[in-house]
DNA sequence: AATGAATGAGCCTTCATTCAT
DNA sequence: TATGAATGAAGGCTCATTCAT
C-alpha cells in the first residue's frame, strides 16, 4: 500500500483537495442518481479525473459513501452547535424545508438523507457512523434546548427536554420525507404548523408578530 | 405486444394472481435487501418460478417497483380509513415504531417507505403515484381527525386541524427514520414523547390510565 | 443461488455437456496463455458463449482453474491406473515427453502441469488438491511397481520401492521442465537416458531389443 | 528515447547500482507474488524509489522479470561452475530441496523456477535465454561429471556421461515440483533417494559414512 | 403458460505506463 | 535524476432482459 487511501497518516494539501473534488462530485451523483446508480465512471467524470485516479484516494465507492455521509453527519452537527440560545428555529427549519424541495446537487439533500438512513439498515458501518453521529447530535440539540429554556426563565426537567428534543427532531426529519414526496406543497401548511406546533415543544415567550 | 404486462385492459383470474406472487415475493426481497440489491432471480425464486415468467405478467423490475410502492400506498389508505372515531393513537404508533424497528420482511418496512420516498425523487411515475396518494391520506387523515374531535366535543377551523394532520404526519414519519437509525432506542422516549405530544396534536378529553 | 455453479446436487446433462465445453476452451486458453493472462472473455470466446454463461457453471475463475487441475489430477491417476504389471514404461514416458515438447492445447500439457504446481505455491485451495491426489497417485505407482517386480521375482523392501517411485517421479516431472526449455531436444539423449536409468530404477530381467 | 532502458551501449556505475536495486527488489516481489501478481508498485516499494524511475532503467516489465531470468541463469552457472571435482552433491541438492521448500525471498525459488520455465512457452525472448543458458550449463555440469569420474579414476564415454547428467538434471529439476508440492515431504524419502540415486549416476568409489 | 439457458451491456476495480514537475 | 499523480485499457463479474423450447 503506497497510496493513502485510507485516511491514516498525514495527507497533502494537493491530497485532501482531490478528496474534496471527489466527494463533491460523489455528492452531486448521488444526489442525481442515488449511492448505487450513481457509477465510479459518472462520479469521475463529474470530478474530471479517469476512474483510475479516485482509488489513489479512496479505498472503494463504499469508502465514498461513507465519507459522503460522515461530511453530512458533521455538517449536521455543525448546524446544531451554531445554534444560539436565542436562536428562532422557524427560519431555519423554513429555509431547510426549501432546501430540500428544490434538492440542490451541493447543499444537503433530502433523498440523500434519506438513502443515507436506508443504506444503515444494510450497511453495518455506516449503520455505526449514524448512530454515534445522532448521538452527538441529540446530545447537542438537548443541551441547546434546555439552555435556550433556561435563558428564557423556563426550567424544564431532563425527561421533559428529552421527549421535546426527540419529537422536534421526528418532526423535522419527517419534513424531508414531506420535501420529497410533496415538492410543490403550499408552504402556508408549513408555516401555520411550525407557528403553532413549535411553541408547544419549545415553550418560550412569544416573540412579537410572525 | 402480446403480453398485457402492463395494466391495460382486462386480466384474468389466474394473471391476477400470478401478479400477487410475484408482488409478495418481490416485496419480500424489498423489504430484505432493497429496490435495487433485490435480483430479479432472487424475486423469481421466492415466487417460485422462472425469471421469465416475471416479464409476462410485469413489464420490468421498475414497474414491479411501482406495484409495490401503489400497493404499500393501498394500504396505507385502508390503515387510515380504519381508523375510528374514538381510535387511540398511541398504541397503534408504538406498534407501528416497534415493527419498523424490527424490520419484519412481511409488513410494511421503514426503509422501504424510506426506500420509495428517495425513489420518487428519481421517478417521476413513482413521484406522481406517491403525490396522489399522499394527497387521499392527508384529506382521510384529516377528515378522521376531524370527526375525532367533533365527536369528542371539540371543533377545530380546517385550518387547525390541518396543521395538526400535518405535525402528526411527520412526526409519526419522523419516527420510521429513527427506527432504522436507532434499532434500539430506549422505548420510554417515545413513549414519553407521545404521551405528552399526542395530546398537543389531538386534544381530546383524558382517558384514564397510561 | 438459483445456479448450480458449484458442484453440489445433480446436474442435468446439458449442464454437464456445457461444463465440459468451458473447461475444454479454458484448457486451450489456459495452455495458450496461461492461467493468468488468459481472460474469462478468451475463455468465452474459445467456447462459443458469452461471458456471462460461464458463471452459471462455473462460480469464478478460480474455479475453472480448480476444475481443469482436478481433471488433469484424474486423468493422471487413469494413466497411473492404466498401467499393467508387464507394462514398458519407455515407450510411455517417450510419448509422453514429445506431447510435453509439442505442447498440444487439448492434451496434457507441460507448462500447464508447471504453472498448476506454481499456482499450488499462492492458492491454498489448489495445493490442497494438488497434494491429495499427488498422494494417491504416489500410492498408485508405488503399489505398480512393486506389483511389477513381484511379478518379475524380484522384491523389494517397502523403503526401496518408496526411493525408486520416488526418483522416477521426479525425474519423469523433471522431463517436463525439459520438455519446454528444450522443445528441440536431440531425442537420443532421451532415448539413451531411459534405456540405462529406467533399469536401474526398476531392475527387470532384461527384454530382448531396445 | 533519451534513456537507456535498454541494455545497449555505455552504462554508468550508478545506472548499474540502480538496476541491481530494482532486481533486488523485484526477485523479492516475483517470488512472493510471481511474475504476474507483482506489481510494479510492489517492486517500487521494495525497491525504494517511484515506479516512474524504474522506467528509465527497465524499458517494461517485462524485460525486468527477462533481466531476472537471466540473472537466475547466471547463477545457476555459477554453480555448476563453483562444483569442485571432489564435490559430493548430496548435501548440496538436500540443501537446496530445503531451501525450495522454504521458498526463501532471497533465495533462488523453485516457484519462480517454474514460473521461468512456464514463460519461456509463451515469451520467445525467454525462451532463447533459457536455451543458450541451459546449453552452457548442461556442457558445464557435463564436464564436472566428467572430471569428476575421471579423478576417481572411472573412464566414462561421452554419451554416458551425457545421460548421466541428463539423467540428474531431470531428478533435481523434478525436485523442484516436489518441493512445491510437497513442502512437508519426509526427508527421509529424499534421503533415502539420493542414497541409492546417486551412486547409480555417478558412479564414485565409496566414502565412508552417510 | 412456463422454463431457464443465454445474452451483453455495464459495473467496480487494478495496474502497467506516462508525464508534468 | 527522480517523483508520484494521472491515465485508461482491460479484467472479472452481475443481472435485467430475451428467447428457443
């Protein structure tokens, strides 16, 4: 083995952005095709380089599903821990629904989410990489919310920051599935159900107007 | 053309059922390894018969795929137009949880609904067929949950009750998602979660007990 | 596994005859090009089929290699066994030796035995072969040649029949190495070396004649 | 062509040093892998430089594993050419059946051997090297026989010199297959062999002992 | 109606070789 | 000299689909 192909040991500049070029052309296919239609020769020609050339830097397509997925994961994570306890998630959570429905080839995808979701329930690893990144991810998001009902004089229990933190991650993921199968869904069910639906799980004064 | 492969036309008795094998052992195979690591031998064996004999009665794996994916919608529907009245939610969610959790290859699966979500992004026949039946079950859901609370005493504005049916929908879909990424989740969250979210979303009288 | 690739159960006579036609193409191919260089698409080609036929009698290449080992092992034991009491081995190990040295594609062939014995060295699997039947084989000459001088009146001790098979052994294999680096051996170097070592090995009262 | 990968004209000490490097490294590789499975890259590596510089040295592979073959040869007349008229060859071939056996990296392999042999049936370049150099060696191993007998005071004619040599050229050579065959042979087989073999071959008054 | 043998395009991957630096 | 990134032609293998029987 002359070639990193594995992610161990230091890697060169010129390395790590023909990394980034593969996996942005890999997330552009599989958000067209799907992580199986999606082919290595496809993947290659989307990042301009022969197929030949992507295995000097990843082990096989597995390894760029996997990569795939722990770029999303820690995005995901990012997205939480730039939360600020005053943050209003209504936006966010609009802007994301949008995101979703429009399915843009580099931002995060909704199918891609899902298929990634899918791909846990055959593939044991990336069934592994799932769970520990939720782990971190509800861990982040319950803290936030429980300082975010702090700073806001609410003091809820751990149980009950729990349910809310657990139904309120439901209720958006269940939004990609929305995002996919209704791409042309009158926003106004979105709005009104965030306007009434997240006061109910994130208990903080009312801000003034919508 | 003298095969009715696709769905013109009358059928016989005996092609009707002929199709139904091959549907169950084709949702069977789903269910177990995916739309697309699913062979078309794999499904003919667990029909019990040749390969060839699939084309007479399907046109090809894709339209095999969209039987399956109306079928699953089917029975969607008729869950939805089970429901009663006075139907408690929460044991039927915490069954429907349980099940996706175990991923039993008869049943409705979550990664298959995941599966078909993700396919429709690429299909646009899926997409349409998914679209249109959503389209029923949000009114059925809707018009249940109407009639639930009219008859509980409670009148809700359409508009109310549609965020609701929309909350709950995705949160109840939010939930396959969580039980393939977390095939063992601690039951008491969700159990938790509903007691207190149930009750935000369908605001009937207390029944006694759990 | 719908196919009978491996050699389990019955196979149906067709299944056999097609067999046969792989193995008899992978034998010309493998002697013309070797195990390595020769292409599944070579193999193919050489026996009227496509590619993906092949797999349906065969589970890999490896196993056409392991195949057409297993029928030279068979067809040297039937040599073995073919042998009388009275047989001359001369002539036999003559003939032998100009096919090796003509290295015709059908029959046995010299750098394939040498490239089988190579192969033994890398692939478990065929040095297992390899070695099983090298024992019976071994066994089977053995038991000839001591058959063979008893029924001359000669006898000798278990070890000194073992020394002697031994050594024809490996000087017979050693022709095969000959027989491909000197395809134009002078045959009377042959001819003399069989007619004064062969009865030093096995020490036969004389037969008139050469 | 700027470089002189091939081996005509005026090379400099250090072009000599670096071929010598790449030899090395490659008889390291080709006996653990052999000729085919070996890569360049492994060879590179083994040999501590890039696999672009063992381009300015070697025009292909092939003429690596033709400058092997050749070295091998030179060895092998080295020797024959190192036997000494009182030499006894016992210790000498039951050394060498271990070492076969071992299949040392270093070492003359018997693998590679054969694997030598098996392409000079396919590569013509290959097979002339191995002709010429057998001749000279077959003359040389002649000669000692020849000298040897002679100083033991046993006058032998030129032809049964020739098949006496021959005669045990094959036997070793056949040991070669039986070392691959047979890595855990009991010595005392070989032992007992050669016991009885030699002598027979050449035919020197008694030493004492085993 | 049914079989299952047969096809062949296409997939992932490897590796000898080249070339810009 | 030397590097090692880059190429691209195969190679082994799979599988949806067809077709002779």
């Amino acid at each position: 083995m002359t070639q990193n192909a594995s992610g161990s040991g230091k890697v060169s500049k010129r390395a790590q952005a023909q990394r980034e070029r593969i996996l942005a052309a890999a997330q552009k296919c599989f958000v067209e095709y799907g992580f199986h239609a999606a082919s290595m020769a496809s993947i290659s020609e989307a990042a301009g380089m022969s197929p030949g050339l992507i295995y000097r830097y990843f082990e096989n397509k597995d390894s760029i599903i996997l990569a795939i997925i722990e770029r999303q994961l820690e995005e995901g994570r990012a997205n939480i821990a730039a939360l600020r306890a005053d943050t209003d998630l209504k936006p966010g959570i609009i802007d994301l629904f949008r995101s979703w429905q429009q399915n843009y080839p580099d931002a995060m995808s909704a199918p891609l989410f899902l298929e990634m979701t899918v791909e846990a329930s055959r593939n044991p690893q990336i069934a592994e990489a799932l769970q520990a990144t939720d782990a971190v991810i509800r861990n982040d998001f319950t803290a936030w919310m429980k300082r975010t009902c702090a700073s806001n004089g609410i003091h809820l229990s751990d149980e009950e920051v729990q349910w809310r933190a657990f139904s309120l991650k439901c209720f958006i993921e269940g939004l990609a599935i929305r995002a996919v199968r209704e791409p042309d869904l009158d926003m106004s069910v979105l709005h009104n159900s965030l306007k009434a639906m997240l006061p109910l799980l994130l208990p903080l004064p009312d801000k003034a107007g919508d």
